[in-house]
C-alpha cells in the first residue's frame, strides 16, 4: 500500500467519510473495491492500484456511496441503505405484533414463515 500513495490517502483519509464502505486489509494483495448486496454476495471488483484517489472518488459517488463531511456526521435516513438503489427492505414496516394474531406472546418466527425475511433477518449495519 505504501506504493500506492494516492490509494492509501483514500484509504486513511476518505474511506471513514463514507457510509457503508468498509476497509479490509489483506497483506500483499492489490487494493479492490468488492461491490456486495444486501445478502453480502459479491456483486463486483473494481482494481484500484491504477486509479488516483479523486477517481476514486468520483468512482464511489457514481455508484451511489453517501459521503459524509465528518466521520461522526449521522448519515441521513434516505441514504441508510446506499448505495444501493432498491432495498429490499425499503417498503417493509419494521415487525409489530398484529392485532389480529391468535396469541400476543407469538414470535415472529411462527408468525412469518414465509421466505420473506423477517425484522431480525434485517443487516442493521447496512
């Protein structure tokens, strides 16, 4: 990485502004960025030994990335799920127990057997 001085200013200075972006080192290997969805399947590798840390960048924002000003900054809630564009879990309401269920004690595994997956299925850190 010491090489590389424009991929390591992104690693030490950018990559704690974005949300959902998280750095992974593996001695000796070339950096790359590993695109994954929601299930945490890889999607993408995007080499980035080539690229200067303003493409980089510009890579992220173009994929969606939320970029905040400050690392503690809180990320507001329409970027929670970036970058990608359709969550999965956009439209579903967080679990409730329902009033028409038979038993108020039920969990929502019996409750939602379905292949949908439930609230505690949810990745929070997404």
């Amino acid at each position: 990485m010491n090489r590389l001085r424009e991929v390591k200013a992104f690693v030490v200075q950018d990559i704690p502004l974005y949300h959902n972006l998280v750095m992974k080192h593996i001695p000796g290997a070339d950096p790359e960025l590993v695109l994954l969805n929601h299930y945490f399947e890889e999607l993408d590798r995007i080499a980035l030994s080539d690229m200067s840390r303003s493409e980089i960048n510009q890579l992220l924002e173009e994929l969606g990335f939320y970029k905040k000003t400050a690392a503690e900054d809180e990320v507001p809630e329409e970027f929670r799920f970036s970058p990608a564009k359709d969550s999965p879990f956009k439209d579903e309401p967080p679990y409730e127990s329902s009033p028409s269920s038979s038993s108020p004690s039920s969990s929502p595994a019996t409750e939602n057997a379905s292949s949908e997956p439930n609230a505690e299925d949810k990745h929070t850190d997404l």
